[in-house]
C-alpha cells in the first residue's frame, strides 16, 4: 500500500535563512564575558561599513530605533517637517513625529512605489514654508530611488537627506556605489528583521560619513550619557540631554555579523529567484505585472511584489490571499499608504496621492527568501495562476 503523499510545506512571503554557522556563532557569544555592550557590537559595525563603503556605523536595537536615532541626529523639532513617501512602513513617518515634527507625504510612482524628484518637488512645495528640514526617500522592495536627483533637489531646499534603506542592504545605486555609502545621504538606516536579506532577529544600524553625527547617535542610543576618562573619579558620567536605551546586545550582532558574511550570496539567490519569477508569471500580463525594474542602480531584492488587476480579474484582493493560503503559500500587502493611516489621516485630513493609491490598490507580495528554489517559484506560479481561475 502507497503511504499518502506529505503535503508541501506552508511557504510565508518572508523568512531568515539561520545556517549551523550561525548558530555556532550565537553560542559561542553566549560564552563570552559580556553579552551586551561587547566587542562584537564594534565587529558588526566594522563590517558593516566594510560593506556600505560608509565611514562610520551605529549599532541599535531596531530599523525603527534607527530613524528615531537619525531623526535626532539632524535636529528636528517641533518647527519643522520631514518628506516622507506615502507608500513606507508607518515607522518611517512615526520617526519624524517622535521628534514633534511635522510630516508631509511625497507621493510616489504608481508602478514602483517609490518617492520619485517630481513627487519630491511637489511635497516640498506643500510643506509649511521654509520648515523642510529632511528628506527621507524609501528603498521600496529594496529598489533604490534616483539618489543623486533626490539628494539634489534636498540640497536646493537646505534639508538633510536620511535614507530608509531597511529593505536595501546589499544593493547598489546609479554608478556603482553601494546602498548605505552615503554617497548623496548623510545617513542611511538598516532593519535586520528576520523577513530581511540579514536577519538578527531585531536590530537595526545606521551608516554615514559624519563622525560628529555617529557620536550624537552613539550617545543617544545608551540614555545620551557621556563618559570621559577621569583618572580620580573612574565612574562618572554626564547626562547632557536624555536618550534611550537603543543598544544593540553582543548576541544579536553575532548573528548578524555572520549573516552579513554571506550577503552575497543572499542576495544573489533572491535576484535568481526574481528572474524566475519573472518568466514564470509572464504569460499572466497584463493581469498580473511584477513591480518594474525602477533603473536605479543594482537591486537587492527584500519583497517581489506584483501588481494584480483584481477588478478584471473578477477577484477580491483578500479572497486571492484566502486561496492562496489555502494551496500553502503566504502572501502579504507592502504597504498601507501611511497618510490613509487614522491618525495620519486626522492629522494631515484631505492629502491626495494618486501614485500612493494606485500602487495600493494592486500590490501583493509573494514568497521571497534566499532558502527558497525554483521549483518553489513554480508552485508559487501555479496556485496563483490557479487562485485567479
């Protein structure tokens, strides 16, 4: 008699990928003297800028202690107003108004996603005037933005530019330099959340080539206390302004030390899985469209987000999710426009983002790790395809 057959397993739209080296490296900062404030916190940060090409790296505990942490870094206050794009995780925007300023939504590409040097003009254009005081463009889906026009236009207005590069590590701009380089940014700020490229669980860092402002952020991450050498006192410590309790442990940046060892290859796995998704939904257009290649440089790949026409599809969005789950496959949407959001909405009522709405409208994120094969891709393919009949 045939034993029945095992179903395949559930895929999720996002997942780490944890080797035994990995491990081995957990454990063995599990032995170590410290577990937090360690040696393996400065490591990390040196990779990392090995990495980005950066001059400096702040460790911290989240991709959202990392904007905070940029945020206060350039000073903004309660007199001033950030760009944001509408299509972001609310963390981006929520960073600017832990500063009490004031956020004013760009809006963004209908196809990509992304903040674009037109959407950017028009937003500054409505901010209170002369209170832009940064930019923050979003590497959606881990495609870049045109940097160099984005950071342009910032310059023209006086306002720094951070960039929310959480879904980038590992990717390359327009002319080669990589993502967190800083080459038209004064900061760019990281998430290693498991369902990114580099996963540490939670943690999150950010980049520049501003040393004053890496030491601003160094103390803002452990309470703003300052500590200098005094030979009759070899405990003390100055409080000059509060901070927070954002440190990144030893144990955490161990794994994320050893993840980003393999950042290559990460991500090279993801840009062939892309490509197979690519062929395998082709024959789907114009119904379903992945996310174009925006033309910004090198991507690295964090989500694959197609655009489903789900009125001629005769579909809702939430239905195909349902079937979609059913045949073992996750799904999820990247993201709800931040100003469509209740509080936002309260806040800036009557805001107007065609781009942000469109985008919305037809995105849906499917399975992409670097653990997953091409036959996963065509299972994927398949119950799609399936799931719209």
């Amino acid at each position: 008699m045939n034993a029945p057959a095992t179903a395949a397993p559930f895929l999720p739209y996002g997942r780490q990928v944890i080797e035994d080296d990995d491990i081995e490296a957990v454990r063995q900062a599990l032995t170590a003297p410290l577990l937090t404030t360690g040696p393996l916190v400065e490591a990390f940060e040196a990779e990392l800028c090995d990495v980005t090409g950066a001059k400096e790296a702040v460790a911290c505990a989240n991709g959202t202690a990392a904007l905070h942490l940029a945020a206060r870094a350039v000073r903004l206050d309660r007199a001033q107003s950030a760009i944001v794009p509408a299509v972001t995780f609310v963390a981006t925007a929520n960073a600017v108004r832990y500063c009490g300023a004031e956020v004013v939504f760009a809006d963004v590409d209908p196809a990509t996603g992304l903040m674009t040097p037109q959407t950017l003009r028009d937003a500054l254009r409505r901010a209170p005037s002369h209170t832009a005081r940064a930019v923050f463009p979003v590497h959606l889906n881990g495609q870049s933005c045109d940097m160099a026009a984005i950071a342009g236009i910032a310059r023209e207005w006086g306002a720094w530019v951070i960039e929310d590069a959480c879904h980038a590590i590992g990717g390359a701009q327009t002319g080669g330099a990589a993502v967190g380089g800083c080459g038209h940014a004064d900061l760019a700020c990281f998430s290693f959340h498991p369902v990114k490229t580099v996963a540490m669980g939670e943690g999150g860092a950010i980049t520049t080539n501003d040393p004053a402002l890496a030491a601003s952020m160094r103390r803002d991450r452990s309470h703003g206390l300052i500590r200098e050498p005094n030979a009759a006192e070899p405990w003390a410590y100055e409080l000059q302004e509060p901070g927070f309790n954002y440190r990144a442990p030893d144990i955490l940046c161990a794994l994320g030390l050893s993840q980003l060892k393999k950042l290559k290859r990460f991500t090279a796995a993801r840009a062939a899985l892309v490509a197979a998704y690519r062929t395998a939904l082709a024959d789907l257009a114009p119904l379903v469209q992945p996310v174009p290649d925006a033309g910004h440089g090198e991507t690295a790949w964090h989500l694959f987000v197609v655009r489903i026409d789900f009125e001629a599809a005769g579909i809702a969005r939430a239905d195909l999710m349902r079937r979609l789950a059913e045949a073992g496959i996750g799904s999820q949407v990247h993201y709800i426009p931040v100003h469509r959001q209740p509080y936002y909405a309260r806040r800036y009522p009557g805001a107007d983002l065609p781009g942000a709405d469109a985008y919305y409208a037809r995105c849906l994120s499917l399975p992409l790790f670097a653990s997953m094969t091409v036959d996963d891709v065509a299972r994927v393919a398949a119950a799609l395809k399936a799931a719209l009949g």
